[in-house]
C-alpha cells in the first residue's frame, strides 16, 4: 500500500424545504454516489472558509456555516487514499436555485439533487449517517468510522 498524507475536507449539510443538497462529483459521471457538497481544505484557511468557497464552486450558492455536526473518514485501502470529512451544518444565503449550466471550475460535478429524507433511500450516497444526520431535529455530533470508499 501507498503511503499518503490523510486528506482533509470539509462538507455543508443544507437543508431547504426539508431536502437535503447533494452533488455527484465524479468526474465524468464514473459513478452514481452522491454527497454533501464541499471539498479538500487548503492550508492556511479556516475549515469554514474553505466551506464557503468549496459550496460556492460546486453550487453557485451561498452559504453561512454553523456548527459541525458529523465527521467522516473513508480510506481505498488500494491507492492507500485516505480523507477525514467535517460536515457542517449549513444556511443559504439567497436562493436555493442552481442554474442548470453552472459548472464547478474544476468541471467535476456533474449533477445536483435537492433530496427528501424518504427519497434518500432510493440513492447511491455515503456516508451511511449522513440522511440520518441532515434530517435529525437534535444539533449533535456523530462520528462514521473508517469505510472503504465505494464507487
């Protein structure tokens, strides 16, 4: 296995009118999974900033971050990838619409889902705890240990 540093990443978990953001951002569709927007922290910014920028990017929208409320970690025990994911509860600021030609600057994702708890079960998306974790009325934390990543 490969020796690599542990990538770190941080995800929005935004709610509007009880769905649930989530982004393919697999280049080149190479596969259905779906997650919260966001992305890889870049040193010397703030996790929330990175958020903010990462959102933006992915999504044209806007977001104020608030508390944390999940971290994630995933590993491909081939390539020896390894992320640690910090989900962040989210609020939009302005519109919740995504303009159907707005392209990520690195032009990964591919496809945007506002979803509904009860149609979370009929997608392909990790991590497991997330559905969970967006639509729970409590404000707490939960951790989703190690997985191997899954395409």
């Amino acid at each position: 296995m490969l020796k690599k540093p542990v990538r770190l990443a941080a995800r929005a978990v935004i709610i509007h009118e009880a769905k649930l953001l989530l982004v393919n951002a697999w280049p080149k569709a190479r596969s259905t999974l779906l997650c919260a927007p966001g992305g890889g922290v870049e040193p010397g910014t703030s996790l929330p900033e990175n958020l903010v920028r990462e959102v933006h990017e992915e999504t044209g929208l806007r977001v104020r971050v608030n508390t944390p409320c999940l971290v994630n970690e995933f590993h491909d025990p081939r390539t020896g990838f390894h992320q640690v994911e910090v989900f962040f509860r989210c609020e939009l600021l302005g519109t919740h619409h995504i303009a159907e030609d707005w392209k990520d600057p690195e032009n990964i994702v591919n496809r945007h889902v506002w979803a509904r708890e009860d149609e979370m079960t009929e997608l392909h998306f990790k991590p497991a705890s997330l559905a969970q974790v967006a639509f729970s009325q409590a404000n707490g934390f939960t951790y989703d240990p190690l997985e191997r990543i899954v395409i």
